[in-house]
C-alpha cells in the first residue's frame, strides 16, 4: 500500500478541486441546451462554441513552455 505524506495530499487534491471547476459553467449550459432541445446537438451551436472556447483555452494553458526548473532538473538526470 502506497502511504502519501500530508503534503502530497494536499497538493493531489488541491489540484483535482481547481481543474474540477475550470469549464463548469459552459458544460452546464451546453448539457441545458440540449435537454431543452431534445437532445438535438444541432440546436446548441452557441453553448457548444462556448464550452469549445473553454476547452481550447484550457488546452493552450497547458501547453506552456518548461521553466527554467524543469530544464535544470532534466540535465541533471541525463548527466547521471
């Protein structure tokens, strides 16, 4: 069995409370919408661009170039 320390539990669920919430408003509209409609998709074009929106926004913060930590840590391993 794998013990975390308090800490790391802190930081995994800290983590997994602030990414639940990051597009949760558009997907509530978007999933309304479409209970609304019947669930018809091609009547939610204006909740879907704005949960897409969201997503792309989402994805291109994720996509941020390495710190210089990162770049230090990583030469050191490969000099090992």
């Amino acid at each position: 069995m794998v013990r975390f320390t308090h800490e790391q539990m802190k930081k995994m669920t800290r983590r997994v409370i602030s990414e639940s919430t990051e597009c949760q408003p558009e997907f509530i509209a978007y999933i309304t919408a479409m209970a609304k409609s019947d669930w018809d998709i091609k009547q939610c074009r204006r909740e879907y661009r704005d949960i897409s929106k969201c997503i792309t926004a989402l994805k291109a913060k994720g996509s941020q170039k390495p710190t210089l930590n990162h770049l230090v840590l990583r030469a050191y391993n490969k000099s090992k």
